[in-house]
C-alpha cells in the first residue's frame, strides 16, 4: 500500500513539474497589462510605456499600459495584488510599497504577502537644490546654517509622505537640525515657488531641475543618494557627512502572489535583459532615470529595510495614519 502512495505521489510531482514547465513553455500567449497607479503622462507613465514596448519586443506579445492612479499609488497598487496570478497582469510601484503602510490605517492590499518581485527596474536620484544666491554654497555649510537658525530654513516636497518628504525628515533627524517642510501637489508649483524666492529648498529628481541647473538658476547642495552621481560629480552625497545615509526614488515590477515560479522566473530573466539594454538604457538617461536593475531577492530585501526606515521617519515627522 505504501508503495502505491509513493509511486502515486511521485507520479503526481512529475505531472506538476511537467504542467509548470508547459505554462513556461506557452507563456505568454496573449497580452499583459502593466498597471502603473499614476496618471497618464507623469514620470512613472513614461518609464512603464518605454519598458512596456522593450518586453513586448523580448515576449513577442502586446503590453498595454493599465493607468490606475488615485489614493497616494493605492488604489492601482491593490489592483495589482488582487490580479489573477496568472503572470498576465503585472504592476510598475514605487517606494509607495514600502511607505504607505505606516501612512495609512487600512489597506486592501499586504505588499509582502500579495505581491511578488519580478524585479527592480530603476532609480532616480534625489537632489536637494537652492538658489545661487542662498548664504550656504555646501553641504556643511547648509548644516550649519540650519544648526544655528532653527525653524528659520523651509524646504519644499512633492507632497507628505512622499520619498522626498520622508528622505528629508531622516536627514534632519540624523543632522540635528530643525527645516520647516512645504507639501505641494507635485514638484512643478514647488519649482515655481523655489525660482521665485518663495521657499529657499526643494527636493526633486534630476529631470524637473536639469535645465534650471545646466542654466545656473538653481544650484545642488547635495544628493540624498547613497554615493556620489556620475552627472555630478563635484556634489557631495549626504552619506559623506552621516555614514550610512542614501534613499532614492524606485520603480521595480511585480506580479501576484501565486503566480506559478516557472512564469516568474520567465518574466524575471526577460525584465532584465531589457533593462540592462543598451537602447533602453539610452531612453532613460534621457529623462533623468538611471536603469537600476536588481533581482527579486534583492528588491525584497530592500522593501523590508525601507518599510522600517520609512515607519520611523514617519513617527518622527509626527505624521499621523490616515
């Protein structure tokens, strides 16, 4: 009797691995949607609609860009996580992922339990800029400046709870120092604002500033990066004056939990090869993002790290749960 369990059972294994190895086989064999929970046009739309043509070329099959924006990414977020995990729905998140589950009360969705990485696709460097005029030309001497004129410095975000709001929060606990923060809807009014001497900081990616630094309107007190960017090199990383410090936006793609391994390995294998292509790569530059491939270990690992950083910086700011 044993033996018919265990023949039966190992019939069953090999039946399994055969139909896992088949789904690999004959996917895709139709159109995936990719859902970006942000509005048409914005920064993320852009990277989805540009890597959505590149796998369409490498899967021989259609992406269609699904927009689901609304909710601070939440309501396209859970749109993604309750997808069938059939590999043909796949979701573009940010940070998002890892932020709001300490700045909101409840969500429909549990990033770690109903999402599955595919793999990280990008990073966009955070800058802090100011004017040319401002009374400190370096990192250390905005430090000190901040240091002894508490609550006189304000710096503009786009947006509370935002990685550029947070980013800022963790340098100003790190740093000792007291900055007051301006929310806006997005980074062009905080521009507008910093370009008229109406807030003396903003935090923003390289893209929305490029032609005011290229033309010597704005200048970069520093980067919130890890390191030191390639394009700016004589600009001091943060982490050069606290050890350890370095936060940057991210795109990275995901499918439902459940979606079979064989599917996922797939998706995995080809989403790499299309970020690390050349052309791609070339696009992105562009438009001030850096392909940032990294696989989906290493983008789980990263979004446990930030869910805890984030939760601390967010009871720091004193920021409270929707």
């Amino acid at each position: 009797m044993k033996i018919k369990q265990m023949v039966a059972s190992v019939g069953i294994l090999v039946l399994a691995a055969l139909c896992v190895a088949r789904a690999d086989d004959t996917f895709p064999s139709r159109q995936i949607s990719l859902i970006v929970p942000n509005a048409p046009g914005g920064g993320m739309d852009t990277v989805a609609r540009l890597l959505g043509k590149k796998l369409s070329e490498a899967l021989s099959q259609p992406i269609i860009v699904e927009n689901r924006p609304g909710g601070a990414e939440n309501i396209g977020i859970n749109a993604g996580a309750k997808a069938a995990p059939d590999g043909y729905t796949l979701l573009l998140s940010s940070n998002s992922i890892t932020i709001n589950p300490s700045l909101f009360k409840h969500l429909n969705y549990d990033a770690s339990k109903d999402l599955l990485p595919i793999g990280k696709v990008t990073s966009l460097p955070m800058l802090i800029v100011c004017s040319p005029s401002a009374p400190y030309k370096t990192l250390f001497e905005f430090i000190a400046y901040a240091k002894g004129n508490p609550g006189k410095l304000s710096y503009g975000s786009p947006g509370t709870g935002t990685p550029h709001h947070l980013a800022m929060e963790l340098l100003k606990s790190a740093a000792g120092i007291d900055i007051l923060h301006v929310p806006y809807k997005g980074t062009a009014p905080g521009l507008t604002d910093l370009l008229g001497d109406t807030i003396p900081l903003l935090v923003t990616t390289v893209a929305p500033v490029a032609a005011y630094l290229q033309s010597g309107q704005l200048r970069i007190l520093a980067t919130l990066s890890p390191t030191r960017l390639s394009q700016f090199p004589d600009v001091p990383a943060v982490s050069e004056y606290i050890l350890g410090f370095g936060v940057d936006v991210w795109h990275g793609v995901f499918a439902p939990a459940g979606t079979p391994p064989a599917i996922a390995a797939k998706l995995t294998n080809v989403l790499e090869g299309v970020v690390k292509d050349p052309d791609l790569s070339a696009q992105l530059t562009r438009i001030g993002v850096v392909p940032a491939w990294a696989p989906p270990s290493e983008l789980r690992q990263t979004i446990g790290v930030e869910q805890a950083q984030w939760a601390a910086a967010i009871k720091k700011a004193g920021i409270q749960p929707q």
